[in-house]
C-alpha cells in the first residue's frame, strides 16, 4: 500500500517448506493452540440445539507450505464496493490492493478488502475472504476467511492453515461477507478449517 509510482510484484513465498516424501508435517503448538481457541470462540455463541449438537470444528492437517509472505499490490486510490452478507444486507468496503499467492495446488492472484464499518475502531485491520474449488463440499459453499498480518514494507504474513468458516456456517446470527466472485480460486486449498459436519 506504500509503492506511489509503481507496483512491486513478488510472488508468496512459503514460510517452511517440507521435503516431497514427507505424509504430513507435525503441528506446530501454537497451530493446535489457536484451533483449540477457535473451536472454543464457536462453541461459546452456540445456543440450545446448535451448542448440544456441536461436535467440534474440523480441520485439514497442518501444511506449512500454506504459511506465507506476499507483497501488497496497492490499488490507488483504494476501490468502494459492497459486499453481500448472509442475512441479506451489503457490507459497505474498500478493494485496497491484491496479493499473488503460490499455494500447493496452483497460483491464484486475490483481493484484499477493508469493512469500512469496522475500520475506525480496526484502522489496519485487512479482510481476505475466498472461495476453492472444494466449496460446498470439503469447504464451507460461501468461503472462507483469513487473518493478513501486515508486516513491514508492504509485506502481508498470510496463513491458509488458519482459514476458518464464516460465523453463519454455524448458525450463529451474524452479518457474515459473502465471498465475492473475484476471489473464488479453481483448486482445492486443503487448509484450514473445513465445512462443518452436516454440511457436506
């Protein structure tokens, strides 16, 4: 979001990588801490049937090849769009650059938002929502989120083993984004968080 004259394009490079002949990479523990909060974020706003029935979240096993840096492509001045919500409501926001991304499965290029109705109270706050090409069976129909940490330089820190299911997915009212077209990439992103039982 810094570069004025030009854009600066740098593919996602992943954090760690894992050597082809290993079946699966150990979990991290702060990887199994943050999953053990989020389940416990969810189950906390269930209520009546929906907190008997959980039955936990399910998650992909850890990829550290899902773990990455990638520069913001800014877009200048940053573009207003409404993004369509769960219960039928638009989300006023701003498209305020792309990131390019080498994934295990392909490259995809994705836009990064901003809530203009979250941003005085989270000014740095960056919105990734997208949609695989597991949608609506091993993933959630209506996509998936991820937290961008914003580094120095224009620098994002993006982790696809942290993806995780709108709060609606779960019956919990809530003005959830709709995954815009835009972001709906044509392979599987086997991380993070999957679709809840009884959805697929």
């Amino acid at each position: 979001m810094r570069a004025r004259n030009r854009v600066i394009t740098v593919a996602a490079v992943p954090l760690a990588a894992v050597a082809s002949f290993s079946c699966k990479a150990p979990m991290p523990s702060a990887e199994a801490q943050w999953r053990q909060g989020r389940e416990e974020a969810v189950r906390s706003q269930l209520l009546g049937d929906a907190a008997a029935k959980f039955g936990g979240l399910r998650f992909y096993d850890f990829d550290p090849a899902c773990r990455m840096r990638a520069m913001l492509e800014p877009e200048r001045p940053p573009q207003p769009l409404t993004l369509g919500a769960s219960d039928g409501s638009f989300r006023p926001a701003h498209r305020v650059g792309r990131v390019r991304l080498r994934l295990p499965a392909g490259e995809a290029t994705l836009a990064v938002y901003q809530l203009d109705d979250l941003a005085a109270e989270y000014p740095d706050m960056l919105f990734l929502p997208f949609r695989d090409a597991g949608a609506g069976r091993e993933t959630y129909g209506a996509g998936r989120y991820v937290e961008v940490d914003r580094l120095s330089g224009g620098v994002l820190a993006i982790d696809f083993n942290r993806a995780y299911n709108p709060d609606c997915a779960y019956g919990i009212a809530a003005q959830c984004p709709i995954t815009p077209e835009e972001n709906t990439v044509p392979f599987a992103v086997r991380a993070g968080e999957m679709t809840p039982a009884g959805h697929d």
